[in-house]
C-alpha cells in the first residue's frame, strides 16, 4: 500500500531540490530522516517536514507501520516561474527569473 504527501508553489528552484531528494530515493524512512537531518541545504527542511507528512498519511489514514516505510518514489517538477527585472546599464533591464517547484513524495510499506 502507498501513501503520497505533496508540496506545491515552493519559492526554490527544482534543480537545488533535486540534489536533496536524489539523496532519499529509495532509502527506508529512518534512514531517509536521517540523512535529511544532516544535509546542509535549504531545501532539506521542507523536504522534512513533507516526509514527515507522508509518514503520517501512511500511518492514520492506510494503518501501515511506520518502521516499515521506505521512501518509494520522490520526484520534483517545476512550477511556475515569478519573473521580475532590474535595471542595468544604458536604460537596458535585467530579468530575473525565481522558479518554484512542486515535490511529491509517495511512501510504501511493500517490498521491491
């Protein structure tokens, strides 16, 4: 049985989530907490607290164990991107483009 928990409109860019939920894709959940715990990177804390949210769904709603969770699929796609401008030299302006992303995380109790 799976469990998804999703996290949409982050303010981070996808390629900086990417190289955090590349590091728990297809760990048990300890393991996974643990290694977003010692990540040293922005985007580890929503990805927390997501984790911690699918454990939760897996457990309240489906009634899995939660030490027999692993991580079975996480991906990161791209959201909208806010597009603002600064001035530059010669009358010229400069776009400046702040992507978002949107994170899923779906949990499983079974066995690969």
């Amino acid at each position: 049985m799976e469990a998804i928990a999703k996290l949409n409109m982050i303010r981070i860019s996808p390629r900086k989530v990417r190289l955090v939920v590349d590091a728990i894709r297809n760990k048990p959940v300890a393991h996974a907490i643990a290694t977003l715990n010692n990540l040293d990177k922005v985007s580890t804390e929503p990805i927390l607290k997501l984790l911690n949210s699918a454990i939760a769904n897996a457990v309240n709603n489906n009634g899995m164990e939660a030490d027999k969770l692993f991580v079975k699929t996480v991906f990161v796609n791209e959201g909208p991107t806010l597009k603002r401008f600064r001035p530059r030299a010669h009358g010229r302006a400069y776009e400046i483009l702040k992507r978002t992303s949107h994170i899923t995380i779906i949990v499983s109790d079974e066995v690969k």
